[in-house]
C-alpha cells in the first residue's frame, strides 16, 4: 500500500483512511472479496492509533463497502452496482500483464522505493541519495537564462524540435566530448533524456530476451533493473581499486559471448572506482578481438576532485565499437532530462528510429536551457563549484569513517563523482543495520542489490553530495554507533525487508 | 543518406561533401569496399552539379580513402589504420541488431521522414503537419510563467521530481478531467512524457509479440509504428462518418483475442471523425463482455470548434476497462512533452515501474509551467482561441474544397482537432500526387500507410491548423489543379517513393 496519512493535513486522519479505501473499491482495485488489513495492523503500518483505524472501517461499514465478518476480519462487499453494469465483472489486470510486466516486480524495488521516500523527509540524514546538490546553482541563474533562451527563440523554446536534438545543443556536446579526447561529430551524437533512457533504449536495440550482458558487480541499479526488464541474464564482473577487474573479461567473453559489455569507469556507481588507463585499453582490446560492443556510461568524468579521470574508452576507440552515454543531470541538474549518446552512425540511426516510437523527442526548453548555462560560462562554473564542494564533502567523510569506524570496515576513498562504498566489519548485515541507523535518522543503500546476483550482505553505498559537512560527519558517527552495537550483539532481531516505519 | 548542403554556409559544396564522406570513412561508418553513388546520381540527390561532386570524389582520392575503380565506380579503400589498431576490424552493427530494431526499419518510414522535412522547408505550403500553430500563444507569456515558476519554487524547477509526476499537476489533471466526467483520483493518474510514450509503455506492458490488437482503420500513425516494433499483430476495423464501425467489432474481437482495443474515439487522427455515444457504450459492452481492455487516446478532445463531442468513452467506464491518455502537446506545446495516462491503479502501478528504467521521469519544469498556465487562465483561453482559429481555417478548407475539387473527391467536416480526410476520386494515387503538388510547393500525407496492412491510394490527410485562410485556400487550387491533371492523364509517370527533390 503506497497510502501514507497526511500529518499536517486539517483532515483527520480516519477520513483520510477511509476516503483512501472508498476511492480503491470504488474504482475496483479492492475487489469484492478482498480482506483488509486486521486493524491493529494497519494501525502499525500507518503509524495510527487502533481507535483511529476502527473508526475508518466503522464508517466503511455503514456505507456497504466493507463488512466485519466473524474469524475473517473485515472483507470488502462493494461497491454497489452503478445502474446499468449489473453483472459487469471488473477487469481483472494482472491477467493482462506482459512477461515484461511480471518481470519488473520484484521485492528489491518496493524495499528499495521505500527507502527513497524515507530519505526524503525532513531531519533525516541520507547517504542514501544518488543526486547533486540543487542548491549549487541559485534560482536567479535559471531564470536568467530563461529570459535569454526566450528572448533568443520565442516560443520556439515550447514547440516541437528534432528527435536528435536541437543543433546548438549537439555541437556544445561534440565540442565538449572533443576536449575529452572524443572525435564525434554532432551527427553522431543524439540527445537522450538522461542515461537511464539510453540504457533502455539500447537494451531494446541490442538484445533479445534470454541474451547475456557483462557487466559490473555491484553497478548502477537502474541498469540492472533494465537488464532484467529486458529478461537478460547479467554476468558480473568483480571490482577492485582501479575498476572492473579486466583480466577476467576475456573468459567471460569467449564462454558467455555477452550482447554487449556495460561499464561505468569512472567515478563507478557504487564503488566510485576508476577504471586504469591501462585497463580501458585491455578492455576496448578484448571488445575488438571479439567484436563485442561496449556501452560505456560516463555521467560522472566531469566531477573529478583532484585531477582529472583517465580518457574516456570512447576516445580510445577507433572502431565503432564503443556506444557513449553522458548526461547533464549530475553537472547541472537532473530535472531537465537532458543527457546524450555518441556512437558509431549505424547506431545512432537506430536510436533515433526507436525514440520516435518511445516518446518522439526530448523536452526542448531544457535543451535550450543547457546551451545558455554553457554559453554564459555557467555549466562549466558549476562544475568547478561541484568538484571542490563535493572532494570537501569526500573528504570530511573520509575523516568521519576514519575517527568513528571499527576496525574491519574498509573504504574506497573516489577520486571524483558522488559514491563512497563502504565495506563493514565482516558479519555486519547492511539492511540491519539500516533498520538500526535508520532509528535514529541515518539512511544509507544496502549494496547487496547493486549486484547481478545478489552480493554480500555487508557493504553499502554512501553518497556525501547534499549534505553539509557537519551532518556527513554526525551520520557516520551514527553509523559506526549501530555497527559497533552490532558487534557487540546488541542489535535488534532480525526483521524482513525495511519496515515503513523504520524511520519517522 | 541524411546528409545535405548547407546552402547558406561559406564553406564550398564540394568541401562540405568531401568532409561529409571523409567523416563517414574515419569513423567505419562507410567500410571498406562500398561503393560510393555515381557521381551524377550522388548530384541529383543532393541538388549540386556534377562537377561538385567529381571534385570531392577526386580530393578524396587524394587522401587515399576512397578508389576509382572500372567498372565498379568509386569504393570506399580506407581508412589508414591508426597506429596500433592494425587489424582491428570496425564493427559490422548490422549484426548486432535485435528482432525489435530489425521491425523498425521499413521504406515507409523513410518516405514520412523525408516528407516531414520537406514541410518543413521555407515557402512551402504544407498539410502534412499535425502539430498545434505555435504562434497561437505568444513567448511573453511563457517568459512570464517561466517567471512565476522560478519566483515559486526556485531550483526545484530544474530538481529531480516524482515519477508520477508532480502533485500540482496530477491535481490540475484529475480537476480536467472530472469536468469531462471521468472520475480518477490524483493516484489514478500518471504524467507521461506525450501520449506516443504512454502507447509505447502500454504495448510493453500488455503485449508479447505475436499478439494481436485491434485498431481503427485508418490510425496514427505513431500507433501503429508502436504495435510493428512490438511485433504486434493490428487488425483494422473500418471507419464511417460515425468513427470506427463497431457492428463489426464483437466479431474481430470474439475471433482474434486481441490483447487491446486501441482507439482515437475524438476527431480520430486521421479521419476526423468522432465515435458517437451510442457506439462509445456498445464498444465498452464488449470490452466488459471479452474483458478486454481498451486504449483510449484523446490528444484533440478540448479543441472542439461548435459543439464539445461526447464524454470520453473513460467517462462510461466503471469497472476499470479503460486506459486513457491524453496530452498537452495540443492544447497547450509539444516540446513540453507532457502528457497523462489515467487508469486502474494496478495498470498505474506497472506504468511507474516501466517508467523508472525507461526514463525515470517526465521534464520538471514543463509540469509546473502546464500548472502555472492553467492557474493563470491561460491554458483554457489558449484552448478557446485554439477553437475559433482551427475552425476558422477548417471552414476555409471546406470551402476551398468545394470550389476547387473535382466531382468523385470526397471529405468528412470534422467537429474538431487538427485534420481533414480527403478521399480523392477513384484512381487517383495520393503519392503521384504529392510528387505533383510537390513541384508546386503544396504538401500533405498520403494516407495510404496509416492503415495497419495498406489502404487505399487515393486518400490523404490534410491539416489546417498552422496555415493562414489564404494559404489553405491558395494551397488547396494547387492540389486540385494536380487531381485534374492527373484524371485527365496529364500526370507525371510514376515514381518509386517520394523523391527527395519533390520540393525545392
């Protein structure tokens, strides 16, 4: 149940529960027959008190939509019948649903969706967010550069534009992929809405249901989620320091023969490890002995800390065989869907076939948006102020994971991009301690779903990019309070998935 | 090849071709042992003389990327290995092509694109269009709303939002949609990225391919590339004056199982017509009766001209049968790409899952520039004056149509939207005739493929919407004059597709 009550709403919270299950069975998606939740239940799962509950059924009741029926709690009996649909049955849907629809129910999602809205609320300390911080670009920027994209082309910044995207936007990304090393021109770029598009757009393009992908473990959920959307059986690559570890490649290749290989390099999500120079070339070798394609996803190489990242592979690739994914959502901001993918001719002809069929084009005042920010010098302004404020944020996590962590936790320090991935004592189990942590308002991802196959149970993913140094430094304290209570054999019995309530 | 001269450029045509082919060679896109088009054909297809292209044939001989050859024309020989890739083979993508990107590839789609540019072409009067006038709402209004927005909630209009949508505009939705007499809640209703998206999502999450379902004869046209790349089966149900025949419907269903009934019930792109209330209950009675689902798409249902139509057939649905999509992209601007998906919260449920690994969410700031249009009263008096152009310029057609069309031509009124369905007198083919009114600077779209196997080749659609009266009109004489030419036998002999200097 995805209802939640409403705390500061003027309407109680009983006629929020009962309008929310009248509207269900009204629209039939509590069916007849449907047993609710015992009261003493819902009460727990929505953070009411019992009386609050039995005065919702209570008024169901009376109005002949649920009945309390002796050893089997209360039981949907409506709707009524509207006039003239006597006999009609409601459809029922998950009848109707493709292979791809069941394939895209999984437990990991609600538990990880959870999670998401947890960190959202106010108060609460979460590393467990993937996003820049919005509040490195002022509000006053946007609506300058607005004024200009619309002083500049009207309401031309509403109206429909290519499927590949706007010119001027293809060439500030033609110019900006070229000072990384990257010979595309703007006809081989096209713009996308953000990599998670790409990803879907290339799984569709590239593989059949049943085919195998390399890729690595841990990596980017969302590509897994659209590997297995796709019915793809995902080979796992093992990370270290410098990356996928690529000595391993070659056998995984010649015994799976993946459709492609997925690799983020640099600044990788989860691990924040970057791939060695000398790695990539082996890499792009192995792609070319065995005419594999790479999908190389870069959202990160701009946010270095230090120094900059090794080239991308793209710019090793003289072939075509490395497919280019980036995107301004985490140098500018995630909002505006606006990201973009260099590749051979063939494969960008292909795209843009498909795009039209997926939703035709992305939104074009954003695309206009980003020229202007890169025109006036803002873009690159932003990513400078990124880079020193996030390597502070790294840095001050760093420090904290230094001072308060037990011995036995270990730690990848990134070079750049938004992840840190924290390994803890051997034993300590990541999704208990959330349920830990997460009492006293401290969110983190457990990683074990960052793996193809499920991987082990005691690393987590911690994102320092939106948090003022002094709550990154007393989060982790928080944390390494619940993993020594851990070791300690004080931590809280065991309890499935992450209970709604653990964090309020 | 998508290539073409920029006219207005500096840089010499051959200098443009030559760069153009070298590009294409560097990158593998053009292999080893391509032929490259003879000279004069490769002329006629980009408009130069000759010589140009000699000229950049022979300075890439020079380069050594390319070979005169006897009898063989001009093949591709390079390009010289870079140092160290001897020996690497560029990728042969072809290859690595799924089942789904092999069925996006058709000639029909060419021949759409290649027209679609055309119209877009300065000084051409076209009717292949089927977009909203841009010039309908003017840019200081969404300078001012832009304004509004940003005043209003900041950086947030370029942050990371839900993948339902925005809570605003789920409201402002669900209050539309009430006041046309369906009864969804805020959680019935998804914002999606234009409806194109919604029926992409829907065939993934309803169909395997194989399938079958069922659809107006003639439809959009996005519709059926969307069941083609599916690997879907369309059966068609004819159209009259009332819309789809539903006599024949109960049978098609009872026959072919079909997975949906998919429908544009409101001035039906392309025909126009509207399905009447009578026909909209009985098509639901037997969506009820098979349990069927149906799609139903209404991008038009606002832009009535004298009278609204009917309630949606949404509107009669009280057992969940009905999925419905509708869009701004009409009523208000197509590059906000912002649309909505109403439907049964477990159908919602599976379309926010397929979203996050499709593309995460919708464009941020397009969802509260619909709600601060929608706030200020513009988007209803941007509705109204929509009306009164669109039936304005739709009454002129007709009229123009009366004056100039010979007898045997026949078209339906519409009482609404963006189009007219012209049946041109019997053995008259649309295509020929475009290649006619091409020379003379008039467009539309033969309506032949918008059939789901081939339909007859003497219709067309014809928008009015983005034309001054006197181009309608001017526009119009034009077509006629080419239909008499062509009955009298005075038309051009046939071609092969739409050439691609039909109109210059």
């Amino acid at each position: 149940m995805e209802f939640r009550i409403a705390r500061e709403s003027p309407v109680p919270a009983y006629v929020q529960i009962r309008n929310h299950l009248r509207a269900q069975i009204l629209r039939g998606d509590l069916a007849p027959g449907t047993r609710l939740p015992p009261e003493r239940e819902m009460a727990r799962l929505l953070g009411v008190s019992r009386t609050t509950v039995v005065s919702a059924y209570d008024e169901l009741a009376a109005e002949g939509l649920v009945e309390a029926r002796v050893g089997r709690g209360t039981v949907v009996v409506g709707p009524p019948s509207p006039p003239g649909s006597e006999g009609v049955q409601p459809i029922a849907w998950p009848a109707h649903l493709s292979s791809l629809a069941q394939r895209l129910q999984g437990p990991t999602d609600a538990e990880l969706l959870t999670l998401l809205e947890l960190s959202a609320r106010p108060g609460v300390i979460s590393f467990a967010g993937g996003l820049p911080d919005p509040d490195l670009i002022p509000s006053h920027r946007y609506a300058e550069a607005w004024e200009a994209v619309l002083k500049e082309v009207g309401t031309a910044a509403a109206a429909s534009s290519p499927v590949q995207g706007i010119a001027p936007l293809r060439d500030l990304i033609a110019e900006r992929l070229a000072q990384r090393g990257i010979a595309a021109t703007p006809e081989h770029i096209t713009v996308i809405s953000g990599s998670q598009q790409g990803l879907d757009l290339l799984t569709r393009l590239l593989t059949e249901p049943g085919d195998t992908v390399l890729c690595e473990a841990p990596t980017y959920f969302g590509a897994l989620q659209a590997f297995r959307v796709q019915g793809l059986r995902a080979i796992g690559v093992p990370m270290d320091r410098d990356g996928m570890d690529v000595g391993r490649v070659e056998a995984l290749v010649a015994r799976y023969r993946p459709r492609f290989i997925y690799t983020i390099p640099t600044y990788q999500n989860p691990t924040g490890a970057t791939l060695s120079l000398e790695r990539r070339e082996r890499l792009l070798a192995i792609a070319q002995k065995y005419q594999v394609p790479i999908v190389e996803d870069d959202p990160l190489g701009d946010l270095w800390f230090q120094e900059p990242p090794p080239p991308p592979i793209k710019a090793l690739d003289e072939r075509g065989h490395v497919i280019y994914l980036g995107t301004f959502s985490k140098s500018l901001a995630p909002g505006l869907r606006v990201g973009w993918l260099a590749a051979p001719r063939p494969v960008v002809d292909m795209v843009l076939l498909l795009r039209r069929v997926a939703d035709l084009q992305s939104n074009t005042a954003g695309q206009y948006l980003v020229v202007e920010f890169a025109r006036r010098g803002w873009l690159d302004e932003g990513i400078a102020l990124a880079r020193a404020t996030y390597g502070a944020r790294c840095r001050a996590m760093d420090e904290a994971l230094r001072q308060h962590m037990p011995r036995g936790a270990e730690w990848l320090l990134p070079g750049g991009g938004l992840y840190l991935w924290l390994r803890l004592p051997e034993g300590v189990d990541a999704h208990r301690l959330l349920q830990e942590a997460g009492r006293e308002g401290v969110v983190f991802l457990p990683g074990r779903v960052l793996y193809p196959d499920m991987g082990p149970r005691n690393v987590c993913r911690l994102s320092y990019t939106a948090l003022r140094e002094e709550d990154i430094a007393r989060g982790v304290a928080i944390l390494a309070r619940g993993v020594r209570r851990f070791l300690q054999g004080k931590a809280l019995a065991p309890q499935p998935g992450i209970p709604r309530d653990a964090v309020v």
